[in-house]
C-alpha cells in the first residue's frame, strides 16, 4: 500500500505540473493575442497618421468647385496646397476654372509643381484695395506651368491700382513658370519684391505670354 500511495502521489504532483503548464501556456497565448492586437492597432493609427508620401502626384480635390460656378475658391485652394507634401505635383482638371477674388497666396513651399492643365485662375471683381492676384513667399523650386491668370480689368483704372499684379514674388528661390498667361491685370504682370536677384534676362525667360 506504501508503494500504491507513493505512487498517487507522484500521479498528483505529474498533474497539477501539467495543469500548472496548461495555464501558463494559456497566459502567454492571451498575452502573444493582446500583442498581437496592440501591434495591429499601433500599426494602423501609424498608417492613418502618416502624410502624404513626397514626390507623388495629387490631383486637385473634385470639392473645390473647377468650373467658376459655385463662388469664391481662393481659401480653398490655399488650405489645400498648403498640405501638399515636398517634391509632389499638383494636377488641376484640364480646362477648369477657379473663381479668385482674393489673394491666392502659396508660401513656404519646397520642390512642388503645379500642372494647371489649361485651368483659369479668375477674378471676378478688381480688389478695393490694391493686391496681387496670386502671391509667392518664400518658397523653394516651385514650378508653375500651364495656368492662366485673368483679371478682372478691361481698361486702365490708374496709377491707384498699380498695385494689382498678376503675380508677385516675394523671398523666393529657385521659381519656374512655363506656358503660363496673365491678362486683364491693372498692375505689372510679374512683381518682384525687393530685396531681390534677379535679371532682365531671367525675367523674360519664364515663358508668360
């Protein structure tokens, strides 16, 4: 019987150790799934949060209206090319056309272009207080191509409005326009704010018509 009880025994500590095994082997299963799910979680908002890759191209969101029909888009072109990543591109929809009664201004940008396909930048009302069209500040390698700015001015309104440009630049570097038009301007169609360097030569390099 001593030989019996020896051996419950040793049956009853072989089963709580495997018992014992059992719950640890659980313990690290919920806590490998809990990892699991943090790392998904950790990964996902990692994911959502992260801006747009640079030297993609974006086109321009379908919500600002592209066909002079729904108002003012000055501030909503603004607000959208001031996330635009370094070293993208911008495409505007062939042919649109942006109300601008205010001042478009792009600054602090670096390396993007703008493809305006064809697309109008238009005022629709001359300014009550003399301002350009479309301001440049501070940025570096931007290129313009393809956009047309059209004013609101069919005569001369005097030496008071001279400050309407089409566009003015301002602590700029590195600025290529190509293909684009600027018309119906009370002031100069290109202002350079000084201090600046730059050469006749370079200003009548840009391609503006």
């Amino acid at each position: 019987s001593g030989h019996g009880e020896g051996t419950r025994f040793r049956f009853v500590i072989v089963e709580r150790l495997v018992m014992r095994s059992r719950d640890v082997t659980r313990t690290k299963c919920v806590l490998i799934e809990c990892l699991s799910i943090a790392l998904i979680g950790a990964a996902s908002m990692v994911a959502t949060s992260l801006p747009a890759a640079a030297g993609q191209s974006v086109m321009l969101p379908t919500s600002i209206s592209s066909d002079c029909g729904n108002g003012d888009s000055t501030t909503a072109l603004s607000d959208f090319l001031a996330t635009v990543p370094a070293n993208a591109t911008v495409t505007f929809p062939e042919n649109g056309c942006f109300i601008i009664d205010e001042d478009l201004r792009l600054q602090n940008t670096n390396g993007l272009t703008i493809e305006g396909n064809g697309s109008t930048l238009k005022q629709t009302v001359s300014p009550t207080t003399p301002a350009p069209l479309v301001e440049l500040w501070n940025n570096t390698n931007l290129t313009i191509e393809n956009l047309k700015i059209d004013g609101a001015y069919t005569g001369n309104g005097g030496v008071s409005y001279e400050g309407d440009y089409g566009i003015k630049f301002e602590a700029d570097s590195g600025v290529t326009l190509t293909n684009d038009t600027v018309s119906n301007i009370q002031g100069d169609f290109l202002y350079f704010s000084p201090p600046y360097d730059v050469t006749t030569s370079d200003a009548l390099s840009t391609g503006i018509t």
